[in-house]
C-alpha cells in the first residue's frame, strides 16, 4: 500500500495521458460527426468556390445571426 513519491507522481502522469488520449478520441468523434452532418446537408456536393463563398458569408454574419435569418 506505502508507494513512493516517483511511483504515484508517475501513475498520476500516466493517468493524465490516458485521459489527454481519451479527449482527442473525442474531438475526433465530434469532428467525424460534424462533418457527416455537412455531408448529410448536401454541402460537400457543392463546387469549391460556391462552398467557400458560403462559409465566407457565414463567417462574415456570424452562426447566430445565419440561424436567426434561417429560422425567420
């Protein structure tokens, strides 16, 4: 039961980066699946230029103002 500094400093750093590994799994997940949801909308069919005139736009409006305007 009595561990050692080094032994449980080093179980601490091993715990943190199974968890830093673990929040990249996530953010991978979320990212694949933000990205399904922009092919699902038929986005990733558009030509280049029209695509990056619309996210330009986007940008440009900013998401709560794009939302509000769609929904209106």
């Amino acid at each position: 039961m009595a561990r050692t500094l080094e032994q449980e400093r080093a179980a601490i750093e091993e715990e943190a980066r199974k968890l830093e590994e673990r929040r990249q799994r996530l953010e991978e997940r979320a990212r694949e699946q933000a990205i399904q949801a922009v092919d699902k909308a038929g986005l990733l069919k558009l030509d280049t230029k029209r695509l990056s005139g619309l996210l330009g736009r986007i940008r440009t409006l900013g998401i709560d103002e794009v939302e509000k305007r769609l929904t209106a």
